[in-house]
C-alpha cells in the first residue's frame, strides 16, 4: 500500500510524532532543510527564547550559561523545535530568507517574501521546525537573544514579518516578541469604551508596566481611550524608570503575586487588567484588581487556567477572561509604530538593549558564521551602531537598574512574551 503524504498549510506534514497532532503540540517535528512548495527556509540569525522558559533554564542550571546553552541545544536536537518542556513556551527568531516554495502564500500578495529579504517569525519556536548548526557557539547563556545559525521552516499560514529599516535589529526582534500584547490590549480598551459611550474612558493596569509588553500595552491602551492608568511593578527602580516614561498616570509598587496588596495598591478597581508578568501566581491578585464586567487579559506562559477559573468563581467576580494568543490582525506594525512614536516605550526598550550589551561579554554578538563571514544581523547592527551618536542607547533611567526587571534578573517579579 502506498501513503501519498501532501504539505499542510498549517504544518501537518512535519509532524513525526505523535501522529495526529498539530505542531505545536507534537512531540517532535521533521527539520529537515528541503521544503516542500508551500514552504519558506529560512537562514537562522538569532532566536529571542521566551521568558518564561528562559528564567526556568537559569533557574535550573543556576546561571551556567554552559549548562543552558547545552540544554537548549539538547532540546532542539531532540524534539527538531525549541520547546521548553517544563513551561510548553519557546520564543521566535530572526534571520533571512533562503528559499521560497513555488506555492508559498508568503511568496504572494501582501508579504511577497523573496531570498534575502531579512524576516522576523510572528509565529512561536514551539511550532516551527528547527536545526541548529553551530552549536551556539556564540551565545553566553546569559541572554534571551541567542546569536545562532542553522534553518527554520515556515509553513504556508505561518505569520512573518519583513525587518524594518528604519530600527536595529535587536530592538526590532525585542518588539516583534511581544508585538500581540499591545494590539489585543487596545481592542479591548476600544470595546469597553464602544459597548458603553456614556460612561468614562475605561481604567487600565498593567502588571508588568515597565516591561516589554507592559510598557507596549500601557501606550497602545492609551492611544485607543483609556482613562485612568496603571502600572504596576514590583519594586522602586522599576516604578522611577516608568515613572520617567511617562506612559502611566499612577505607578503602583506591588508583589502580581500578593492579591490583596496588589488590589490595594491600585486603589479603586479597574475596568481592564492585563498580566505581563510571566511568575505563578497572578491570577488572583488580577481577578480582584479588576471591575464586575471588566476585563481581565494573560499575556504570561506562566498563568494557570485552573487558578483564574477556580479564582474568578470563588471571588464571586463577574469577569470576562482573556487569553492572549499573540496574533491579532496589523500587531507586529502596531507594535513598531508604537516604539517610533512613544518616547517613553523607546526609553525603556533602550534602556533594556543597553543593559544587556552591557552584560554581554565584549565581541559576543560579532562572531563569524561558517566560512569566515560575519551574519548579515551582526553587520546591520554594527553599522546601525556606528551610525548611531555615541551613548545613545546608554542613557539610563532613574534607580539605576534596567526597567525589564525579570529579563535582566532571573529572581525579579515581571515579563512576558506571549504566546511564545
């Protein structure tokens, strides 16, 4: 008997095991580099790991970045994917394109990928085939951005987005990873205020407020109505940084962690909650913080349904909850333009790039891909640093200590990446 197996759009064919699943969900997909002609390969550069697996495997390892790049290296190997199999989350990457199947919708009308066009995945590294060549040898351990070279696989409704030129690299990959927080924040906070014009602009906090997608969502929430808003972080430095920004009316000092610290901190509740912050435990401090008919949005791999569902019922809360899947419709162009328009959401994106340069031991991002030739992402970045005025991504904000607290130090309270 033969088994005719014909591509998938949404990737069934790679699936090895077990059978009968969806990539995400497999066990382990087929990576191999020859593609089938609804699919796009495309040349590794840099993966951005999730943060909630990230702060696990520093946490497991003890900050060995020997030990940390070993095991993401095991896992890839594994399972063909980079799918951290104690939090389920992943990350995306970056890289450029190297060939485009004859039948790809992503070699069409709108996107009209071609070889060479420089791409960010939309999509997450749970479900994207991968092969990792160089054994990370360029990768300290002790970052979220892993400079790599290897291939991916795109599938024909995978989500992509072209790099734009106008921004570095690192920072474009930075924003692009959690670009879906900020678009279903304000679709949220525009039908609140369209399902009751009469009342005021809907009140919104942000746990997490001066993290990535904290510091997205707070300037997306204001740009679509909200009222009252509220970033809430974990501790002082993180309060003066987004302070400084701008981008809240009220900063609240509190542990996501404690409900009843958490509500009182935000003082009267409010009509939106959004969860960046990627620890257990949230859940119940939201629910509370949040008004009956209001709205509460995850964006954290870290938040558990049994919690919020098992929580919101026995708070009697009348609450609408909302998982964050990281897509909606124009996000990864809603996000960029937030970070050209906002001063106080570049502030702190900079501020994050800066701090993590820093740590990052002289060279780190400079090494040489196979052959001798230095990646097409470290030279766009050298050259956008050489173009850029000296210090300009090294101003820091007040308390001294980088606003993305939990990418920066595993044991802080706050990030998030969704649906990664």
């Amino acid at each position: 008997m033969t088994v005719h197996i014909v591509s998938s759009p949404i990737g069934l064919h790679r699936v090895l095991e077990p059978a009968g699943v969806l990539p995400q969900a497999a066990h382990r997909l087929d990576p191999s580099a020859e593609i089938w002609p609804d699919e796009v390969r495309v040349r590794v550069e840099r993966l951005n790991l999730d943060a909630a697996s990230y702060r696990q495997l520093h946490g497991a390892y003890g900050g060995d970045g020997a030990a940390i790049r070993a095991a993401v290296l095991a896992i890839v190997a594994e399972r063909g994917k980079m799918q951290n199999p104690v939090t389920g989350s992943g990350g995306m990457l970056v890289g450029v394109v190297d060939e485009v199947g004859a039948r790809s919708p992503l070699g069409r009308a709108p996107l009209r990928l071609r070889p060479g066009d420089p791409v960010a995945t939309l999509v997450s590294l749970t479900l994207t085939p991968l092969a990792i060549a160089d054994g990370l040898s360029g990768w300290d351990g002790q970052s979220e951005q892993v400079p790599a070279a290897g291939h991916a696989i795109l599938f024909g409704r995978s989500i992509v987005a072209k790099l734009p030129d106008d921004l570095p690299g690192p920072l474009a990959l930075a924003v692009l990873d959690v670009c879906g927080a900020p678009a279903l924040t304000a679709r949220v906070v525009a039908r609140h205020r369209a399902g009751d014009p009469g009342r005021p602009p809907p009140a919104v906090a942000v746990l997490g407020g001066a993290g990535k997608s904290g510091s997205l969502s707070l300037a997306a929430a204001r740009r679509a109505g909200a009222g009252r808003l509220v970033g809430v972080v974990p501790d002082e430095a993180e309060a003066a940084t987004l302070r400084r920004a701008g981008l809240a009316d009220q900063v609240a000092v509190a542990d996501a962690r404690d409900p009843v610290a958490l509500a009182a901190a935000i003082g009267d509740p409010v009509d939106v909650t959004v969860v960046c912050v990627d620890v257990p435990g949230c859940e119940g401090g939201a629910i509370l913080a949040t008004a009956p008919g209001g709205t509460v949005v995850f964006f954290s791999m870290a938040t558990s349904f049994s919690a919020a569902a098992l929580g919101a019922e026995g708070l009697a809360a009348d609450v609408t909850m909302l998982v964050g899947n990281g897509y909606v419709p124009g996000h990864a162009e809603q996000a960029l333009r937030l970070v050209r328009e906002d001063a106080g959401v570049r502030a702190i994106f900079a501020r994050r790039q800066a701090s993590e340069q820093r740590r990052r031991p002289r060279g780190a991002d400079e090494r040489s891909e196979p052959g001798g030739e230095q990646s097409d992402f470290a030279r766009r970045q050298s050259s956008e640093q050489r173009r850029r005025p000296r210090g300009a991504e090294e101003r820091s904000e007040p308390g001294g200590e980088q606003s993305d607290g939990a990418e920066a130090r595993p044991t802080a309270e706050h990030r998030t990446g969704p649906a990664s």
